[in-house]
C-alpha cells in the first residue's frame, strides 16, 4: 500500500470559515425579513448538522416550529442568498488558511501525491476560499472536488467520501484525508479511509478518536503543533513522509 492521496476537509481545517458562514446566514436572515441571529453559543450547536439547508430547516423545526410553513418553501432560495453573500464577503478579502496547509499542499504537489476535497459546503465557496488564499490557478491543484449537493446524504455519512475516492479511482487505503469535526472523521472513517484530525475553532470539544492522529493544525517547522492524541507525538509539524509512515492504512471501520 502506497500513500497517493490528500483528501481534505474545507470549513474548519483548510481555513477558519465558519465565522464567515455564520455571518453570511445572519446577513440573509435579515435580507429575508426575518428577526433571527444566530449567535456563537447557537452556532455550535447548530453545527451539528451539516450543509447550510439542513441546518437552517434543523432550526427552525427546533426553535421557529411556527415559521416551518412560511419558511419551509423557502430554505432552498435563503440557502442560495446565503451562498451569494458568502462567496462575495470572502472576495473582499482576510481569509488566511490554517498553519501548515499551503506548506502541506506545496510539499504532496512536489512528492506526486494527487488531491482532492470532500466537504459539506457548497462549491461556490471551496473555489472562492482556494481562488482567495492560493491565487488563481488554485483550482488546478486538486483533481477531485466533492461538494455540497453532489451527495444525498452529508456528512458523518460516507457519500461524499465515497464520491472523491471514486472520481480518483483510488482505493480507501491509498488515501488519507484530512478534517476537524467528529461528523467529518465519522464520514471519512465510514469510507474506510485513515484521517489526520486537526482541532478547529468550533470543534474544539468534538470528540475525535476515531481519527489515527489528533493534532492543534497541520504545524510549521518554526511553529509546531500541539499533538492532541494518536499519532504523531514525535513531530513537530505534518509532512508528507510523517503522513506516508503513519496513514494510507487500509482500515475497516465498523463503529457506529
Ligand atoms: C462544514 C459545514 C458546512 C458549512 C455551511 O462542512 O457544515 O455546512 O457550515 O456550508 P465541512 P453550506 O467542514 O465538511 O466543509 O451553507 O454551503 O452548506
Ligand atoms: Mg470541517
């Protein structure tokens, strides 16, 4: 078994967005008349479904249950606002990715490994987050984006997973992907593919144990990571040999 593969998580683990994400629900919230704010405290909570539908018909069915059929018909329409308003506040520029990620995506290009994205998030904002942080020919980096709708079903679910290791060809056990959630390590475990996990600003109470190697972030040889649990307790920052020796496992997973 050879390490051919990144495959990685967007919101939370390429970058600190989902602060961006809040502020673009509320904006749209108030751009449809409605008097809602979701605050931090809510926010994470809120988290707990992902993709930005699902969350906001999840809110509404938990907290709004009287605006479910003035709001229902309209969750798609808010959604696409949503993802309009996000996509032009990120083009305004500030976003940085997280410690170590152009690092990690410079050294796998150099070492012939190939990369891919799975995530929850709309693909509007993947290519407004990589076009902002990595230039314009970003995009050309990663062979393989699975996103938002492309799948049924959203993570901790494995579909989307599923769908990145089947437009590269590749087996589970050539590829290691990279996330910051307990539903994002759930849905790449449920594919059987072996996960770096990388705490984020929202999820750092998830529980992440079933990943092989919990770090702070990916780390820089003059900033190292905080390792969190798995493995990885000798290093200092995420390289593409330290991934090469300890991930691209083939792993059944089974827990629920
Ligand atoms: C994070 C998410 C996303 C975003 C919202 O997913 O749960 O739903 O918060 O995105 P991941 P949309 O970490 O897997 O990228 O509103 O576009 O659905
Ligand atoms: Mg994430």
């Amino acid at each position: 078994m050879t390490l051919r593969a990144i495959i990685f998580d967007v919101d939370g683990t390429l970058a600190e967005t989902e602060e961006e994400h809040r502020r673009a629900f509320n904006e749209t919230f108030g751009h449809f008349g409605l008097d809602w704010r979701w605050d931090r405290k809510l926010y994470a909570e809120l988290l707990k479904v992902t993709g930005g539908k699902e969350r906001i018909r999840d809110y509404v069915a938990r907290h709004r249950p009287s605006c479910e059929g003035r709001v229902g018909p309209i969750v798609k329409a808010m959604h696409e606002a949503k993802t309009e308003r996000y996509v032009a506040n990120l083009g305004g520029g500030g976003i940085k990715l997280r410690p170590g990620v152009a690092r990690l995506i410079r050294e796998a290009k150099a070492a012939g490994l190939r990369l891919a994205v799975a995530t929850t998030t709309s693909l509007p904002n993947v290519r407004i987050l990589l076009t902002e942080t990595l230039g314009p020919d970003a995009l050309d980096l990663f062979e393989v984006i699975a996103a938002g709708d492309m799948v049924a079903a959203k993570k901790p679910a494995p579909d989307v997973y599923l769908l990145a290791l089947d437009r590269l060809g590749l087996p589970a056990a050539d590829c290691v992907a990279i996330e910051d959630s307990y539903n994002g390590v759930m849905s790449a475990r449920r594919a059987g593919i072996a996960v770096l996990a990388t705490s984020s600003e929202y999820t750092r109470f998830d529980d992440l144990r079933h990943a092989q190697g919990v770090v702070s972030d990916l780390g820089e040889p003059d900033a190292p990571y905080l390792h969190l649990g798995g493995v990885g307790s000798s290093h200092t920052h995420v390289t593409v040999d330290m991934l090469r020796r300890y991930y691209g496992l083939s792993t059944t997973f089974s827990a629920g």
